[in-house]
C-alpha cells in the first residue's frame, strides 16, 4: 500500500468519520452476533463522540484523500487518557494503518507527560485484542464483569485468577 498520512481530525472528515464509526458497529454487531447493537443509525454515536471529546482528541488516517482510520483520545482521571475509539475500515486492516494509528496517540500521551495509556476493546474481539498487546498494551487495570439479563448467547471464554468467563 502507498504512503497514508496520519493527521489531525477536520470538520470536513465528519462524514467520512461517521462512516468509519458505522463500520465498527457492525464489526461489533458481527462478533456478538447482535445485528440490534447501535440501533439504526450507529453513526449518530460518532457526532455525540465528537461532542463529548471534541474535535482536538482526534486523529484520522488519510489515503488518496480518503479518511481510512481513526482514533481517539478520551481524558481520564489521575493524568490518564483512554483510546476511543480506533477504527480502521475494513479494506485497509492488516496494513499498517492501526498500528501508525495507535504509535501517533502513544507519541501524543507521551508528549502530554501523562501517566498512562488505556484501551478497553470489547472481550470478543481477540484480533484487536492481540494487536494492542503486541504495541505494548500489556498490564491489565480494569475488568468489567456484569450480569445480562438477556436470552444473549455467550462464548466460554478465558479464566483469570481461577475464574472462568464467559464472552
């Protein structure tokens, strides 16, 4: 693949953007088998993102003028800051776009002097989950159980501290 650019996020990557968050939902919708997860129009949630983080906090991967990537930064407690979220469309996984995605946000946390950098993919999502932990991502601060009151299918999933999950 030729060169991309990683970049600040501009208004008029909105669209593109919207798209972008459109197709991580229905990755998500793919892993959990749930096609109801984000509702009708999943990419309204990028313009409450957007609202919520602002425009600053994000980067987008561009290629032949079109916004391939994206990745956000959300401020935390304590001098910490959490990716929300990173996306990269599904013709340009496996490329390199992820990666240079997440390297440019680690430069920015470190720029910044803060503390720590957190990413909390969803547990079905092992791919990611193996690409984060070969960047580096590799201490674990936050477990989020819950009880679903739901008829939802879940995985068997992992076990930890002599715990068995389901996912």
């Amino acid at each position: 693949m030729s060169t991309f650019v990683i970049r600040k996020y501009q208004s008029a990557d909105r669209e593109q953007c919207r798209g972008l968050w459109r197709e991580l939902t229905e990755r998500h919708r793919e892993i959990y088998r749930d096609p109801t997860i984000g509702g009708e129009h999943p990419e309204d949630y990028f313009d409450k993102h957007l609202a919520k983080v602002g425009p600053e906090q994000l980067f987008v991967a561009e290629y032949k003028n079109k916004v391939i990537g994206l990745i956000g930064l959300m401020t935390g407690l304590y001098e910490e800051v959490d990716i929300e979220p990173l996306i990269v469309s599904r013709a340009y996984r496996g490329k390199g776009v992820g990666t240079k995605l997440v390297e440019a946000v680690i430069a920015e946390a470190r720029r910044r002097g803060l503390r720590s950098l957190n990413v909390s993919p969803v547990a079905r999502n092992v791919d990611t989950i193996k690409f984060l932990y070969k960047l580096g991502f590799r201490n674990l601060g936050y477990i989020q159980l819950f009880i679903d009151f739901t008829d939802h299918k879940w995985k068997r999933g992992p076990e930890l501290f002599g715990c068995r999950f389901k996912f």
